[in-house]
C-alpha cells in the first residue's frame, strides 16, 4: 500500500513539471534582469539640425512718424528800426523814449551783436550849428542809456543832423509855427543792422605791351 501512494506522488509530481514547461514554452519570454547601477549611461548624438543665424535686418523703430518731435529751424534775427521821441525838447528820457528803448533792449537784432547807429535830429528853431549840436547831444543820451543797461559802447556810433531831416513841417501854410510837426522832428532813430560789406574798388591795369 505504502509503495502505491509513494508510486501515485511521483506520478502527480511528474505530471505538475510536465505542466510547468509546457506552461513556459507556450507563454510570454520571462524578463530579462534589470541593468545595474554600474552600466554606462547613454551617450547623447548632438543634434544634427543647424543653428539658426543671426538676423542682419535693422530694427524698426517703434514710434510713430506723426507722433516724433518736430525740429523747428529758428529763423534768423532782421534788422531793428526805431524811432526814440523827444517831444519836449531837451535830452532827458522821458516816458515815451524809454519804451522806445526798451524794445531795442528785448530786439533779436540786439542780441546779435550788430551794430547800432544812433541818428539825432532837431527842429527847425534855433540857428543851424546850435541844432546841430543839439542833435548829437540828444543821441549821445540815448547812447548812455543804451550803455548803462548793458551794451557794448563800441558798436554805437552817434551821428548829429541837426534840422536837415524833418519828417512832418516845421511851419504852417500862414508861417506860424507847427508845434506838433516840430515835436514829431524832435527825435533820435535807432538802426540796428549787419554791417556792410566792405568792398574793395576794382583797379584797372593797363596794357603796355606795343601794338
């Protein structure tokens, strides 16, 4: 009896590893082992595709052509022309002549250094010489006056007409005496201009060579 079960065991036995490769032969691979620590990592391929290239366009600007401060080209200075009055006679500056002379003194002709030419005048009463001197006399206190506040005393030049340049009538049609035109030709005038060119005279050269 003992010999019969030990004969069925081994027989059972035999059967279940028959099973077993028949089991492994018909399934799936078994996995292979796992890599170890110590394998060499792979190694990267640098990629084959090119770097791109810088671009050699210019940058466009990014403000507006009707939003960009506009350049405005200042216009140059012109000659200033003035008339300084000296209604009462005399030589002292009154009320009306410093307001004349206070726009010489903010003029853009001023501040370009050009020079100024201070012409006195008189009316026609007197003798000529005393107004002649009364003229030049009335310019040089305007010229003072110009100094005083600033300006250079070499570019003034004072020149005295006297009565020659009268710019309304000394008299009435009857004769008598105009006293609003005299006090009209009681005056200094102011001119404020660049110079002149100085221009030099041609010279003509004979011809000496013999017909």
């Amino acid at each position: 009896m003992r010999k019969q079960l030990i004969t069925i065991t081994i027989a059972s036995l035999a059967a279940v590893g028959l099973s077993a490769c028949e089991f492994r032969r018909d399934g799936a691979e078994e996995p292979g082992p796992e890599p170890t620590e110590t394998a060499p990592a792979p190694v990267s391929t640098p990629s084959q595709e090119p770097e791109p290239e810088a671009s050699e366009t210019p940058a466009t600007s990014i403000m507006r052509e009707d939003i960009r401060p506009q350049v405005v080209a200042e216009e140059p200075a012109e000659p200033f022309a003035i008339t300084v009055p000296f209604a009462d006679g005399g030589n002292d500056i009154g009320a009306e002549a410093q307001r004349a002379l206070l726009e010489v003194l903010q003029s853009d002709a001023l501040d370009e250094g050009w020079p100024l030419v201070l012409r006195g005048h008189t009316d026609s009463s007197g003798n000529d010489s005393a107004n002649l001197r009364a003229s030049r006399a009335r310019a040089e206190a305007v010229a003072a006056w110009l100094v005083e506040r600033g300006v250079d005393d070499d570019r003034i030049t004072v020149i005295g007409f006297g009565e020659q340049n009268p710019i309304a009538p000394n008299a009435l049609p009857d004769g008598t005496p105009n006293e609003a035109g005299r006090a009209r030709n009681r005056r200094v005038e102011i001119d404020i201009a660049p110079p002149a060119p100085v221009t030099t005279p041609a010279v003509e050269v004979e011809d000496n060579d013999d017909a």
